[in-house]
C-alpha cells in the first residue's frame, strides 16, 4: 500500500507557491494536506508554520488555531513562550512516536488540538497565568473545529476524548482532584492517553526525558 502523499499531491514547502494555492482551496482540502503532514512528516511544525504564514489559518475554523499564537503562557511551565510554539514542539515530539499508537491520525490530531481551549480559558490570576479547564473545554472545540472539516464522527469523538483526558497523566500523578480514571478508561484508550501526555510534556523546552519516560510508565501502572 503506497503512501498518504502518493495517493495525494501534497504542496511543496514553500510560502509564495502555497499563497498562490490557498486561494482556491477549500477548508476540506487544507484539512486533508494537514492530515498527510500530521501523519508523514518527520517535523510537521515546518507545514503547519508555512501554513499560518501564508494566511491558510486565518479563516474558520483554522483561526482556532492562529489564535494560540497570541495566547501566553507561565514562562515557568512554558518557557518556549505563547500556546501555538508549545503546539508546534508537542506535534513534532507525537512525529516520533505516533508508530506506537493504534490510531495515528486521530493521535496526531490530537497533539495538534489538545490546547485549544487555551484561547477561551486563559487568564492572568494573581500575577500568574493560567488556563483552567482548558481540556474538557478543548473537547468541546475539537468537535465544533473538526464537524466543519469531516463528517467521521468516530473520529472527532476519539480525537475530542484524548483532548479532554490529555491533562490526566498530570493529575493522577500527583493525585489531583480533578483526576477520572473511571471515566477516562471508558472514553478512551489508556495507552493513548499516556503517550499524548508525554509529548505534552516533552513539548517544552527544558524537559527531561527519562524524567518523562518514568512518568509515562508511572501513570499506566496507577491507571491498572
């Protein structure tokens, strides 16, 4: 079986040349060349980025995405700075290791979408910044953004589900409250969940990898 890019011509990486394309492509067509970077690059960030920059993020409901690029985050969790470069380092980091998911594409859909709620639920709260209930809100724009895109409704809900569960490896660690392993088990795939939360984690400049690597294998064996 041949490639996603074989059976589909994808744009070469240039902006001037995707400029001149956009214009008479339709959100469904920017939709399926995402899903072949997302699935086939080494570094999607460079698509995606290329992207933005030629505008093809600036209509709906792609401007659900350009619109982390203006969201900050805490300079002490997020030191690579706003919401879209924590993305862009999460996206390349789920690259390497989506051969270990049983569902690649709706795995690397949700590396991309796991913070999208970020730009409704940002705040500044007592000179710090913060973003509560950014997950289960990000679930609820996974299924607006994606409905507009696709019709798969299998999809937008496994994708919705690892967007809504992505912050459970953090808080069944550290034996947060807002922690659901009953439910969690029975929206969606474990294993999923916690290879989603080590490219979150490693998706930040400074992280530590055997750190994250002892979190991931920590956070299964609390879920059993």
């Amino acid at each position: 079986m041949g490639s996603l890019k074989a059976e589909m011509q994808s744009p070469i990486l240039d902006e001037n040349s995707y400029k001149i394309r956009l214009k008479e492509m339709k959100p469904e067509q920017i939709y399926k060349e995402l899903t072949i970077h997302l699935c086939e690059d080494i570094k999607p960030s460079a698509y995606l980025n290329m992207v933005s920059d030629a505008g093809g993020f600036n209509a709906t409901p792609f401007s659900m995405l350009k619109a982390l690029e203006n969201v900050p985050q805490s300079p002490v969790h997020h030191p690579e700075g706003c919401v879209w470069n924590h993305v862009c380092l999460v996206v390349d980091q789920a690259a390497q290791v989506r051969q270990k998911s049983h569902a690649p594409k709706e795995f690397m859909w949700a590396a991309l979408l796991h913070d999208i709620g970020k730009a409704k639920t940002t705040r500044m709260r007592r000179g710090k910044i913060t973003a509560y209930d950014h997950d289960t809100i990000g679930a609820k724009l996974c299924v607006e953004f994606l409905s507009q895109l696709t019709e798969d409704d299998a999809f937008i809900n496994t994708v919705s589900m690892l967007v809504k569960y992505h912050m459970h490896p953090l808080y069944v660690l550290k034996n947060l409250p807002f922690g659901n392993i009953q439910d969690m088990k029975i929206e969606t795939e474990i294993k999923e969940i916690a290879l989603l939360g080590f490219c979150d984690r490693m998706g930040r400049l400074g992280s530590n990898l055997e750190e994250e690597q002892n979190n991931y294998q920590e956070f299964l064996k609390k879920c059993q």
